[in-house]
C-alpha cells in the first residue's frame, strides 16, 4: 500500500490542486520538497565569461527565471538597462514578468504564442538587426545557438544561472512509499543527499523520457512514467498507478 508520497516540487499555491484531490480520493500523503534550487551567478562570476551586457540590443528570456536573475545581475554591477532595450520571450506570460523590473511597454516586448522556440524564432528572424543576448542556466544543450545560427541572427548565449542540489532537512525522516521526480538533477540530487539509498519496495514515478533514462542510468527501477496517452500529467499518472496499486480500480 502506497500511503506517503513525496513529490519533488514545491508545495501546490492553490488547495484546488490536483494533488489535494488524490489525497483525500485515496487517502494518502503528500509532502513537497524540491530535490533542486536555481541560483544566480554572482557579478565577479559572470564577468568570466566577459561578455559585455550593453554591447546587445535585445536580450530573449525562456523562463522567469532567466529574467530574475538578469535583473538581479545587471543591478549587483550597477548595470542601467536602457531604455530601449527590447525583450524577447517564449510566451506571453514569461514577458509579463519583467514588470517586476520595468515598464511593459508593447514597442518593445515580442513574444511566440506557442510556447516554442521555432514559433519565437520566426518572430526574431523579423528583427534581423538586433544582438541578441540569451541568458541560459548552466544546464542546457547547444539546440538554441544552431537554431540561431540557421536564422542568421547576431546572438551571444550566456550563463546566468544554475541548478543545484538541495539539501534534504535531517530532522525530517525519509519514509516515503513514492517518490516523484520531473529532472535528471532530481536524480542526482537524491543519491546526493542519501548516497546510501535502497530503493527496495519504494516506487520511483518520473515525467519526462529524459529523467527516466537518468533513473534507469543510476540504477534504479522505474515504476511509473508520464505523459501517456491516458495520463497526459503526473497527477494524472498517479491517480491511476494508485488505483491499481491499492486495489481501488
């Protein structure tokens, strides 16, 4: 029986969550810890790559993230972003957060409405005499600087930030029935924290074919997988694995 799951994310915002839901439905726990954090590079960090800031004339955000801390950077070295500088986003609502740091102004903000970089490069390719600044975490594939390259575009990719293990709190036993990871540095960051660990009888639920591979590569079995065609979410997944795996089918 599957009573205590830990799912390496941070806790759900909203009570309305699907995650609440599967708790009461088959009565099991759920605790959140994410198993990695981001941090920014610091100024004397960054400098290394000597990479000039102002030398580019738009800068092109994936995540939130990416915009934190190119903010947090730029003012730790008393960087003053002009303004017209452009911004460039994988959606909509990535851009809507650089409010937190300056004024929206639609003149210079563009964005994709799929989500996707091929849909954001159309839009960049249609503004050819720009420099393009991308800043990236320290894990990340070369697949955005080709696709940069095959549209012609003058760009610099950077690191701003990046992904670390996050430490397990020691007051706090690890007894979990099910555990639930999303990134291949969740898997690392969990043999990080218990180099000892046993999987035993314990389930290990992942999203993704490329955290899957890294649960496979460290040696572990791997119970349950998603997307699937009849569960498109974790949530979704669970809610399934748990019905046949208590015998509530």
């Amino acid at each position: 029986m599957i009573k205590k799951v830990l799912v390496s994310q941070p806790a759900p915002s909203s009570e309305k969550s699907p995650y609440y839901e599967i708790a009461r439905k088959h009565g099991v726990e759920f605790v959140f810890h994410p198993f990695i954090k981001v941090e920014g590079l610091s100024a004397r960090e960054f400098r290394q790559q000597k990479i000039q800031i102002l030398d580019h004339s738009a800068v092109v955000f994936n995540s939130r993230n990416a915009i934190d801390h190119f903010f947090n950077l730029c003012n730790e070295m008393r960087i003053t972003v002009p303004e017209d500088m452009k911004y460039f986003g994988l959606s909509e609502t990535i851009l809507l957060y650089i409010q937190k740091y300056v004024q929206y102004r639609k003149r210079k903000v563009f964005f994709g409405t799929t989500g996707k970089w091929p849909d954001l490069l159309s839009v960049m390719a249609r503004h050819k005499n720009e420099n393009y600044l991308v800043p990236l975490s320290d894990v990340h594939s070369d697949e955005v600087a080709t696709m940069l390259d095959a549209k012609k575009l003058k760009h610099k990719e950077c690191i701003m930030y990046r992904t670390v293990s996050n430490e397990y709190p020691a007051d706090q036993p690890f007894d979990y029935d099910m555990l639930v990871f999303f990134t291949p540095a969740g898997i690392q960051s969990l043999l990080k924290n218990f180099p000892d660990f046993q999987q035993g009888d314990t389930k290990l639920a992942c999203f993704g074919k490329a955290t899957a591979k890294a649960i496979e590569a460290a040696g572990l079995r791997l119970d349950l997988e998603a997307p699937s065609v009849e569960a498109p979410s974790m949530p979704a997944a669970i809610d399934l694995f748990l019905e046949k795996e208590n015998g509530k089918a």
